[in-house]
C-alpha cells in the first residue's frame, strides 16, 4: 500500500489501531499526507515546513522496534508548531530573525512524543513569537480559513488547528497562553485542549519557571486529543514544574465515561462582551449537557483584577524572553512584540506584588467555585472568525479592546487559573462559520475533563464534519 485517500476522514485512534495491527505502516501515512498536502494546503498554508526524508527515516525507526515497543502511537505521524524545536528541522518561530534557523536539538515534549511512536513530518504555521491571535507572519505568510478562505483561522496554532480540519493532519501540537491553541480550535471545529501547567514539559530556557505557557494536543476529536496528550507527558529534568506520567492514561480515561452531575455555563465570564450569536450557539450547547443528566446552572467565578493580571503578566515573560532581540533586531520585530517588550519596562516591583497577590485571589475563587461543578462552560472565542485582512478584533459593539490582546479575555481568564480546558465544536453561524465552547476542568484534572467532554462529544455529534476541502469565500 502506498498512499489512500480513505485514510483521511479516520480517526487517529482508528490509524493507530490499523498501525498496530499492521494492516498499514507508518509509510503508507506519510505517503498519504504527502498527496493530501500537495492537494489542500495550496489554498490555505498551514504546513510550510515539510520534513518527510526525516519523518521516513523515523518511520522505518519505528518498524524495527517490537509491536509492543512502538508506544503509544505507534508510528502515527504528527505536525509540530513552528514555535516548537524539531532536530535537524526549520524552526522560524515564525520572525524573520530566524528565518534560516535549523534546530539542533528537540523541545522537551518533542522527545516524549518520538519515543511514544509519533513521526514529526511537518511544521505548522505561526504569527511571529506567537503573538497576535490571527496566524500570518513574514517568512511565510498567512494561514487561511479552511471554512471559509477569506477568514481568519485564529492563533497562535493557526497552522495547525487548520491542517487537521483540511485533512494534511491526524495529530497536531499547539501551545497556549492567552487562547493560541483554543482560538484556532474554536475557528476551524476541531478540538484543543490547554493542560495544567507543567502536564506537558515545556523547554523555556529564559524562564523555568513561567507556568502561564503551555504545550498541548490537538485533534479532530477527543479521544484523539486524549491519545496525543498520552504521548506528550512526562517529568523531564530541564522543566522544574512537569509533572509524571499518570499511572492511568488519558485514553483510559475517556474510555470510562465519566458523567457530569453539575456544570456551570457563563456566556462570557463576567470579563468581556461576546458576539450575540455566538453566545447564543454557545448557551444552546451547554443546556445539552442535560442529556447526559447533568443539571446546568448559570454562573461564573469572580475574575476581578483579570486584566491587570494577564497584560503584566506577558509584558514580563515578553521582556524576559525577547528583550535581547529588541536591541538587537527591533527592525525585523513586529508591532505587537514591540509593545509587549516595551510594555515591561514601566512596571514595578509593586506592580508585581500587586498582580501575584491578585492572581492568588482569582486561583483560590476557582478552587472554591470548581468544588461546586464539575466543568465550567463558556465560548471558546467571542467572535466567529473575522477577515484574513484584520489583525485582531478591534471592537466588540461599542466596546474598543485596548490592545491587540485583550479580546482573547475569555481564554486567558482560565489560563491565569491553571486549570485544564478545552475547545470543542458546538456549532456553527447562520452563514456557517464554527464556533467553539470552552470546557474547564478542576486543577491538574485533565482526566476528568476529557471523559466528561467525550460524552458531550457524542451528544453534540459534529466532529464527522471534518476533514474538508477548503471552500473558497461564497459569492
């Protein structure tokens, strides 16, 4: 067998199991996406990099080991972001200050993954650094809307939340501080989850100790989403805050199925205005959860201090991580990692006080408000996707967010509680645009949430809906 276009609609589960019963190998994959990409990602870029002499050679790697010494996925392949280090692979994070950078050595995850079966043979598309949550950058431009090619398809994972709905991926990694990996999920129906910091080790050599940032799994569902995670977990050294491996897998977990007693829904969290429409897409979804026997209550916790917390926050981690590149290549830096950086050096040592005790406050308000329920719901992203050509959202109705950033409020809200969250489909706008609902867990209960969120999943029934064609903007 060389390459079969019926391979693209399967599941990764469904792949993985063809792997591991050797009715295909890893070859016959790559052969696979390699005609899918020459077909699809002309229309829409969200693979710029390929690396299939590496990946083939890692599949033949793969072959030689024992079927019970495959790992978990078995020779499956998987796209990485271009924010992550793949050896002997371009890595541009997007800027043209590295635009010719071949890492030399992998991210930490990346590792984990490679010894679980996973065969990288792509780079996913990026903005510059990861900031700015719409996917363009200048080494290779834009990453297009696979529902509609005059859209945004979000960021900062761009690339890769629209490879897996246009069928050039089975497995994809994204990464996540404020939405960059929920944002692209919610625009182009695909699932993405954000775990608990330290869950998956993150390579930050400037800044060990940030836990804002983090890696994750994205998918075409959620078992799929479950199995990756599996593979990209692990405690490394180099990464004080990651944690073990847990002795009962995530795809174990959602085999259990795992039933909701009591969810809260917010239509935006207290911290933002939403898109009437998406709210309402969003509200219909929730109420759902009923049919699994859930009572679904409105509510929220109190996110008081949300802004001051998030926007000092990342000015830090800019600062800390790029001011080097400041001095050095201002020129090549675009507008909004100027801002960030330069937004560092006003604040103070009270500031810092100020945030942290803030943010402890907002921590424990979810401990307490996560006792209650067991997920709490909202959308995924206020808005459905906008024009290729926008930037960021700028306005909400008369609300005008104050940097390029802050209409990604409903995500980040989480991100400062450290709990796990997915992005899943919940349905689409009248001129049939996606939309995401945003599914919290309690702290480190990745688990929990993915078994609960499967059972949505199947509820709802949306995720046979990709991969697709990308479709030109309608007349």
């Amino acid at each position: 067998m060389t390459a079969d276009k019926t391979l693209i609609a399967k599941t990764a589960c469904e792949i993985v199991g063809l792997l591991k019963s050797d009715e295909i190998s890893p070859l016959d994959l790559l052969d696979t996406l390699e005609e899918r990409i020459a077909e699809v990602d002309p229309a829409v870029n969200a693979l710029p990099t390929l690396c299939f002499d590496r990946a083939r050679k890692a599949a033949d790697a793969v072959m030689k080991r024992g079927p019970a010494d495959r790992g978990v996925l078995a020779g499956a392949p998987v796209a990485i972001k271009d924010l992550t280090e793949v050896k002997g692979v371009r890595t541009t994070w997007g800027s043209p200050i590295y635009a010719d950078h071949i890492a030399e050595r992998n991210d930490l995850f990346v590792d984990f993954l490679e010894q679980s079966g996973g065969v990288v043979y792509a780079k996913s598309n990026t903005p510059e650094f990861g900031a700015g949550a719409n996917t363009f950058n200048e080494v290779f431009g834009r990453t297009l809307n696979p529902w509609d090619t005059s859209k945004s398809c979000a960021g900062s994972s761009g690339g890769s939340a629209v490879a897996l709905a246009s069928g050039s991926a089975w497995l994809a990694s994204g990464s996540d501080l404020g939405g960059s990996l929920r944002n692209p999920a919610s625009f182009c129906s695909i699932v993405g989850m954000r775990p608990s910091p330290g869950r998956v080790a993150h390579d930050a050599p400037t800044s060990r100790y940030q836990n804002t940032g983090v890696d994750g799994p994205m998918a075409r569902n959620v078992a799929d989403v479950a199995m990756l995670l599996d593979a990209m977990v692990g405690e490394h050294p180099e990464d004080p805050i990651s944690l073990a491996t847990p002795a009962t897998s995530f795809s174990d977990a959602v085999a259990e199925r795992r039933r909701p007693l009591k969810v809260a829904f917010s239509r935006d969290l207290g911290v933002t205005p939403v898109d009437p429409e998406v709210a309402e897409i969003c509200e219909r979804a929730a109420q759902r959860f009923q049919e699994l026997g859930a009572v679904v209550e409105e509510a929220h916790p109190d996110f008081t201090g949300l802004q001051d917390i998030f926007q000092t926050m990342r000015a830090i981690g800019f600062f800390t991580s790029k001011q080097e590149l400041l001095e050095t290549h201002r020129d090549k830096l675009k507008p909004e990692v100027i801002w960030n950086i330069d937004r560092a050096r006003d604040i103070t040592v009270e500031d810092v006080a100020r945030v942290d005790i803030a943010r402890g406050r907002i921590h424990m308000n979810m401990v307490a408000f996560m006792s209650e329920y067991d997920l709490l719901l909202s959308p995924a992203t206020i808005v459905p996707p906008y024009p290729i050509e926008q930037r960021y959202v700028e306005r909400l109705g008369d609300h005008e967010f104050s940097n390029y950033i802050e209409w990604c409020s409903i995500a980040y809200a989480i991100t400062i509680t450290g709990c796990p969250a997915l992005s899943m489909p919940c349905g689409f706008t009248k001129s049939g645009l996606p939309v995401g609902l945003q599914v919290v867990g309690r702290q480190r209960g990745e688990a929990d949430l993915l078994s609960k969120a499967a059972l949505f999943e199947e509820v709802m029934d949306l995720t046979k809906l990709v991969p697709i064609i990308p479709r030109p903007p309608k007349a």
